[in-house]
C-alpha cells in the first residue's frame, strides 16, 4: 500500500506546475495595482460626468432636486431646518449684540479715563501748598493771630 500512495503523490506532483513564490506575489500586485487603478479612473469618469451633467443645464437639475422631495419625511427635515435657521439668527444677532456693547463700554471708560488723566493733569498744576491747620508739631513756626481776635 505504500508504494502505491507514493506512486500516486509522483503523478500528482507532475501534474501541477510549481510557480516560485515571489514571481507569483508579483503577479498578485501587479494584478491588485490595475485594479485599483481602474476603479480609480471609473470613479473620477463618474464625477466627471456628474459635473458635466449638472453644468449643462443647473435649472432643470435644481428643479428635479426640488420635485423629488415631495414626501412626509422630507416635509420634517425642511421643518428642522428652518428651525436651526431661526435658532443660528437668534443666536448670530445675541453675540453680534454682546459684542457692541463690549466696544461700546470699552470706548466710554477709555474716554472716562482720559478724562480722569486730564483733570489730574490740570489739577496737579493749579494747586498750592497749603500748611495743615490743626496741632503743630514740633518745629513749626507759629503765628500769631491773636491781634486779629483783639480787633
């Protein structure tokens, strides 16, 4: 019996032809790169002529759009759209408004400081030295205002 499965694995091994490992991993890239490649083209044709297409004639195009959204479901997604829409316009004219009254309350205590610097300025020039009145201390000349509450 066993001659006879070697005999049998002689005439298999005859029968096919052994390919060499790396020629036939070539083969197999090779074969996956065209494939890849002409998926590639075929999808860049498509968006070419789907480009082409609505190029031609964007009127007609736009009204399929429009005719073909004619059920329930549609009906509930313009309606949450035009939700969201109001909703971004409230929100957009809330932060516009936030930020004008921020430079509006900036530029007036901007102004209100110069102001302030201003009258400091004027201020500091304008004014005298003036001896305190109250208790003296020690080394301050006194004056005599005596002759004045005797008159």
């Amino acid at each position: 019996m066993l001659l006879r499965s070697s005999g049998r694995t002689k005439v298999r091994q005859n029968k096919y032809v052994v390919v060499a490992a790396k020629k036939s991993r070539r083969r197999r890239e090779d074969n996956m790169v065209e494939i890849r490649k002409s998926k590639r083209e075929e999808s860049l044709l498509k968006i070419v002529t789907k480009a082409f297409a609505i190029n031609v004639n964007p009127v007609e195009n736009s009204q399929q759009i429009v005719s073909t959204g004619g059920d329930d479901g549609s009906n509930i997604i313009s309606i949450l759209l035009f939700i969201a829409f109001i909703g971004l316009s409230i929100l957009t004219i809330g932060v516009i408004y936030i930020a004008v009254t921020d430079f509006l309350q900036k530029r007036e205590k901007e102004k209100f400081e110069k102001e302030e610097a201003a009258k400091k300025k004027k201020s500091g020039k304008k004014r005298k030295v003036r001896a305190r009145a109250g208790a003296r201390g020690f080394g301050q000349k006194l004056e005599d205002d005596d002759d004045d509450y005797l008159n």
